[in-house]
C-alpha cells in the first residue's frame, strides 16, 4: 500500500511542478520537465522495486545431521563461516549451534553501544562483554565490527558526535582536536580491553559514500579530521595491538565501475602509505540486484594480489531477487554456496559471514520502507528452523579439500 501512495505522491508532484511554471518562462520550463521527469522515474523505480512480491513459505528440511557437522568440517579447513548476531543468546542457541564458526556481533561492540558519555568518556562494556564469553565459551572465532563507522554517527545517530562537536566546541580546530583524541581513546579502549580475544577488527567501515563514483563519504570524520583519518586510524589500532589483523569493510552492489575501482585506488594508496592494512572485508549485502560469482571473484583476486587477506563480512541477499525462479529458497542457497565456494577457492579469502542469523531478526526490518518483504535473507527462518541453504552448504562444505597454497600472481 505504502508503495502505491508514495507512486501517487510522485506524480501528483511531477505534475504539479510541470503546471506551475509559467510557460513563458524558458528555463523555468525546462526545469520544470527536467525535475518533473525525474520525479517520475523515482517513483516509477520505487514501485517497480518495492511492488508486493507473493512467494511460498520455506520447504521444510531436515538439517540436523547438516547442523551437527559443519563446524566441525569447518575446522579441517581453515576456513571461517560465520553469522553477525543481535544476542549473544543466539551463539548458543540449539537451533544454530554446530555450524558456524565465527559470529561478529551486529551492534554491542559498535561505538553507540559501548560508549555511554563522549565527553566523560564513560563505557559501558556489559552486552559486549557478554557476547564475547559466549563466543569464546563455544571456542569460535570473533570478528570485531567497526571501530570508526561515519555512517553510524550521521545516519543512525549512535552517537551523534558531531552534534557533539557543536555542542561542545567553538572551532574548527578545537572539534578536530577533541574528535581525533575520541577516536584514538575509542580505538586504544577497545583494542586494549579484547586484546588476545579479538584477532581482527573492522578499523574503518564504509569509507565510500555508498551512491556515487567513489568519494569518500562525507561523514563527521572526513569533515573534521580530513581524510587521513582512515590511515591514522590503521596506525592507532596497529600501535595497540599489533597482533590484530586490521581491516577496511566495504559494502557493494557491483564490483565493476568507478566505485570499485575508487576503493581499490583507496586501498593501494593506504598500502604505498606503509599504513599497517592486513584485510579488506566485502560486505556483500545484495538488496536491488545480484552481483555474480564471477565478478566477486575477480576483485577478490584483486584485493589478494596486493598481499590482503579477504574475507565476505555481511553477506545477505533478498529472497525477492530470486522471485523469477522456480523455487526460489533453492536459488537463494545455490547463490550463497556459489559465494562461498569462489572465497574458498582462493587462498588469501578467510571466510564468509552472513549479517543475521535468522529472518525474524533481519536488518532489513529497520528499514520497511526501502525493504519491503520478503526479505527472507538467511539460513534459518523466522521460526528458526533451517531452510534448504543449510542442507546445501552443509553438503558443500563436507565435500571440500583442504586448499592448496595460493600464490599471488
Ligand atoms: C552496514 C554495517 C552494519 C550494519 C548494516 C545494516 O552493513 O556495516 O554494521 O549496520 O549496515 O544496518
């Protein structure tokens, strides 16, 4: 419903604007038409992308021998397969517990969720804390996501630091001044407090604007540190702990065009800097299309011929990208086991993590409006029972040799 009104709505406006210009008035004209015609082509985009899709419920599967051995094949492999999770619950959870390897937590080690007071500095450490014993109580690896995060302070407002800056300082260099000791603070706080436990962090998260050819982002950090703020970040992270594998993560829709090209101008730039850069992450979030395998592949092999570790961070894509097959939850698993199979066919890609665990606990829900369902994203669905990708990549997963060294052309 909501898609059809905001349909109206643009058109309603298009038309509006086109009539209120006075015809006379040739630019106003043009502007009119111009300014019309986008309008209408968003809304024609709007509801092309957020039409009601019907689709049947998950086939039901069987998955408890696939639950019970895919950790422990995992663990013949060097391989990390793992899930991003809202509760630390969720680590131990019956319905999950044998497959994954590593789990990121979505939210408690983000900056919002631990620091209480940026001015007093004051943390509050207690669900953070409580996801990492539950990992380490099962033995599983942790990824720890995200250090320096523009798009949480300006977007999500967790915390807004620079209202922060604005509340609290009167010039340019008193907010670079205060935002730059923050950060250094933030970083020293956390790498010292799960130094040995934590083996490898997101440093920078979305460094890129997301739209675009490839700007750095336009956040609070840039505004006011400049961009070294991402190379100086590496620096106080390695200086901390220098045993961390230290990571950029980076989310795309496509790995081909300017955008990728600009971050991979990004990353070399930060390696001739001598800047302590170990790994870049690829969230792989697929929301309005499906990047393939095969162009996945070539930029990983990109990223690892410059001596990076990779590794997919936050993988999801909606079962409405797969609406046009026949059984789409099939498409969804086979998408995810081709994914999966192309990092672990090249030496330098660690891992693979979905961002969620289960679909009642999507990210997308945050956002109805830009992600209407079926989302449907994960292995488990919303009752928590494993859908049919859990018995194909269990299967996958089983039927794997242990890789052979890859050396960078
Ligand atoms: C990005 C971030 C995550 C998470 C998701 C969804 O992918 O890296 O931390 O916030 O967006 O909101």
């Amino acid at each position: 419903m909501l898609h059809i009104c905001i349909l109206l709505v643009g058109v309603f406006v298009a038309i509006a604007l086109l009539i209120g210009f006075r015809p006379t008035r040739r630019v106003g004209r043009w502007l009119g038409f111009i300014s019309g015609g986008l309008l209408v082509m968003v809304a024609l985009a709007y509801g092309y992308f957020m039409r009601p899709i019907s689709m049947p419920t998950a086939p039901q599967v069987n998955a408890e021998t696939a639950l019970n051995t895919t950790r422990a094949n995992l663990a013949k492999l060097d391989f990390y397969l793992g899930a991003g999770v809202y509760t630390a619950d969720d680590i131990n959870h019956l319905a999950f517990d044998g497959f994954f390897n590593s789990y990121s937590s979505i939210n408690e080690l983000k900056i919002g969720s631990v620091l209480r007071d940026p001015q007093a500095r004051s943390y509050d450490f207690s669900q953070a804390d409580t996801f990492i014993a539950r990992a380490e109580q099962k033995n599983l690896r942790i990824r720890g996501h995200a250090l320096v995060f523009g798009k949480l302070s300006d977007l999500y407002e967790r915390p807004n630091l620079q209202a922060w800056l604005d509340a609290n300082y009167a010039d340019a260099i008193q907010k670079s001044t205060a935002l730059q000791s923050l950060v250094d603070h933030h970083i020293d706080t956390m790498l010292t407090r799960y130094k040995g436990r934590i083996g490898q962090w997101d440093v920078v998260n979305e460094p890129l604007g997301l739209f675009g050819q490839g700007a750095l982002e336009n956040n609070v950090f840039l505004r006011n540190l400049g961009p070294d703020y991402i190379a100086n970040a590496f620096k106080r992270a390695h200086n901390t702990d220098s045993q961390a594998k230290l990571f950029l993560n980076e989310q795309f829709d496509t790995y081909v065009g300017p955008r990728a090209e600009a971050f991979i101008r990004l990353v070399q730039q930060l390696k001739n800097q001598g800047v302590p850069l170990h790994g870049v992450g690829l969230q792989h979030h697929m929301l309005f299309t499906l990047t393939t395998a095969q162009e996945t592949k070539i930029f990983i092999e990109r990223l690892a011929a410059m001596g990076l570790e990779v590794e997919i961070t936050e993988l999801d894509a909606r079962l409405r990208l797969f609406s046009d097959k026949d059984n789409p939850y099939l498409a969804q698993a086979e998408y995810y086991r081709d994914i999966i199979k192309t990092c672990y066919d090249i030496q330098a890609c660690k891992g693979v993590t979905f961002w969620g665990l289960h679909d009642q606990d999507a990210w997308h829900k945050e956002l109805p409006w830009m992600f209407p369902n079926p989302n449907a994203p994960y292995l488990f669905d919303e009752a928590k029972r494993a859908k049919i990708a859990v018995q194909l990549l269990a299967d996958e997963i089983g039927g794997w040799q242990a890789r052979k060294l890859f050396l960078p052309m």
